[in-house]
C-alpha cells in the first residue's frame, strides 16, 4: 500500500512542477557581472539574466548573495529584492 501512496505523492508533485507559476518567486542567486544596464545573476533555470536593484543607496559587487524576485513569474520583471 505505501508503494502506491509514494507513487501518487510522485504524481502531484509532478504536476504542481509542470504547472505554470503565477504568483511571486524569490531565491537566493549571485551576481555574476555588473553591466551598465543592471546586474546580472542567474535565473532558477541557469540562465543570465539582467536585472535591476530594489535597493535604495546599497552599493553590490560581484560574487555577492543577493535575493531576487520574479513577480508573478514574470522573468522580464525580476528585481533583487534583498542582499543575503
């Protein structure tokens, strides 16, 4: 009987994964490079992306630990939201 509560647990994991995230998402991230244009650090994919800082007067410097967050799943609109 546990194999096959395991095997639906699995099951509805793998569908929450495959399932579009429309709500706020925020994960620790590095930055990689600082560019005239923002920050760039790494999305949850692996990907480069540039972004901005929410961060009134804060000063940021490559290989930092920063918080970023992708509101409502939006990748064009990932912001970092804290320095860890």
């Amino acid at each position: 009987m546990s194999n096959i509560a395991d095997e639906i647990i699995k099951t509805i994991k793998y569908a929450i994964d495959r399932k579009s995230i429309n709500c706020d998402r925020t994960y620790k991230t590095g930055i990689k490079k600082i560019t005239g244009k923002g920050y760039v650090v790494l999305d949850e994919a692996g990907s480069e992306r540039t972004v901005k800082c929410a961060i009134p007067g804060v000063e940021l410097r490559v290989g930092q630990m920063v918080f970023v967050t992708m509101p409502s799943g939006k990748l064009n609109e990932m912001f970092i939201s804290g320095v860890v």
